[in-house]
C-alpha cells in the first residue's frame, strides 16, 4: 500500500474531512437533531402512523420517507456516530429514548399525517430542557 497525503488523493478521490466526530453524549446528538430539524423549519415532514399501537416487533421497523427521522439519517454526522437506519427502532436505541419520548416527536396522533420541522424541533428540545411549564411546576411546589 502506497502512502498518499490528502492533497495527492484529492485528484483520484472525494476525501470527506469530517474530523473528530464531535457527537459522543446523547445531549450532543439530540441537539444535532434539532438543529438539522431547525435548518428548515417550514419544512413539511411525514409523521408515523400510530406508533403507540403496533406490535413492538413491527414498530421497530417503521419509517417513512420525509420524516423526521430520515432528515436525521440524512445527516453525515449522525451517521459517522452510529445512526444506522431512519427506522423507529434506530432511532430509539441511537438517541437513547424511550417509546413514549420518541412517540412524542414523530407519531401522527398529535398533528395528523404531516409536522412542521419547527414543530417537531421542538419536540426534540424538549427531551434536553424538559417542558417548561412542569418545570415551573416543579420551582413552585418545591418552595
């Protein structure tokens, strides 16, 4: 094997300097998610259908093109760390969440067949900051 620096291999190949990847925590990652969500918020994204209702084994294996989801996949970076899939169940085991976390975001039963990106960036924040309004529940009855 001939060693090349990455100046002679630019002219035979596409050389992706993606570096360190910088997405070890499971806060880095969501918050990667986020901001990808965020990159076009207006975007129409498809929801999943029912999730709280199929059989695990089937649910694991759910996806839908244009979802929030597949913009995550999408994403090099995420890849590079270990998102193997745009599947309900890859997402669960690479974000580290629970069913009814990734419910929250990604099934139709809170917005219909489609999301806004905005909408389901927020989401996704709410798994870092918690929801607001409980944690201004929380300050007032632990006075």
């Amino acid at each position: 094997m001939k060693h090349q620096t990455p100046h002679e291999l630019q002219s035979v190949a596409v050389i992706d300097r993606l570096g360190p990847i910088p997405l070890a925590t499971k806060r880095q990652r969501i918050e990667r998610w986020a901001a990808l969500l965020d990159r076009n918020p207006a975007r129409c994204l498809a929801a999943l259908t029912g999730t709280e209702y199929v059989d695990p084994e089937v649910r694991e294996r759910v996806r839908a093109d244009g979802s929030a989801l597949a913009v995550a996949f999408d994403d090099p970076l995420l890849r590079a760390a270990g998102l193997q899939s745009d599947t309900y169940g890859e997402a669960r085991r690479f974000f580290e969440l629970s069913d009814w976390q990734l419910h929250d975001i990604v099934c139709s039963c809170h917005t219909g067949a489609t999301m806004q990106a905005s909408w389901a960036a927020a989401r996704v924040r709410r798994l870092i900051n918690g929801n607001r309004f409980f944690a201004w529940l929380r300050s007032r009855l632990a006075h």
